[in-house]
C-alpha cells in the first residue's frame, strides 16, 4: 500500500516534474497510512527540496517521522526492522543535520544515539558523528 504512494510520487515529482501532485499524493497517502514512517520520509524530503524549500516545515515533517518510528516499536528501537529501521535512520540524518545547523549538539547526540539502536547503516553513522565533531568544534570556537 505505501509502495503504491511513493510510487505515485515518484512519478508525479520526478517523472511529470509536477510538485503539487506529488505533495497531494504524499498527503492522500498520508490520510489512508497516517503512521507511515516512509510517507513522513518523502513527505520530508518533497518539503525540504533539496535544500530549496522550508527547511524549518521540513524538520517539523522529519519530526513526525520520528515520533511515528518511535511509536511503531513502542519506544524501543531496537525492535524496529527492516524498511521501517532504515527509513528511519534517513531520518535521523536529516534531524541530525538540521540540528547541527543550529549548533545544536545535544540534538545530534540524541540522533546517534537512536541510529545506533536502530544500527543505521555505516555511512549514516558516520555522518552524524562528523556533525558532532563539527558542533564540538564550533561550540569551541565560540566559547573561546
């Protein structure tokens, strides 16, 4: 059933290069699948743009994805598998990197921390580490 959405916004966003049919499929499907960690996913993603969109309505869209990840295992990450695991660890980049934007540190150590519940692929890992370096780093240079 959810395939069958992102299918469709697929098609509409990158095939027809028509966003507004694209976010209203992501909605209809959202309306029918309202916990759909991967529909919040695409949805987050369509918003954001690839940096061209609202980045704040974006994180707020990346947020439900979470707290749907997080109602999917009953609070407990490590029982999340499969897609849902997955789709989640993109999540939790994006959180990351929003939060890191932000200096917020404590934010992206809240990431890493769930990404190694879900064990998110290496190069996730990876990458919210280096955006705590990056928030120690930046946190330093300011303080001094």
């Amino acid at each position: 059933n959810v395939d069958a959405w992102t299918t469709a916004w697929h098609a509409a966003n990158n095939m027809m290069k028509d966003r507004a049919l694209a976010e209203e499929i992501l909605n209809e499907g959202l309306k029918r699948n309202p916990d759909s960690i991967e529909l919040l996913f695409y949805l987050g993603r369509h918003v954001y743009d690839r940096g061209k969109g609202d980045a704040a309505a974006a994180e707020r869209v990346f947020a439900q994805a979470r707290a749907a990840g997080l109602k999917a295992c009953g609070g407990d990450l490590s029982r999340l598998a499969g897609k849902d695991a997955e789709t989640l660890a993109f999540v939790l980049d994006y959180l990351s990197a929003f939060a890191e934007k932000r200096g917020d540190v404590a934010t992206v150590r809240t990431c890493l921390a769930e990404a190694e519940r879900i064990n998110a692929v290496p190069v996730i890992m990876e990458a919210i580490r280096k955006r705590i370096c990056i928030g120690e780093k930046n946190s330093r240079e300011i303080a001094n």
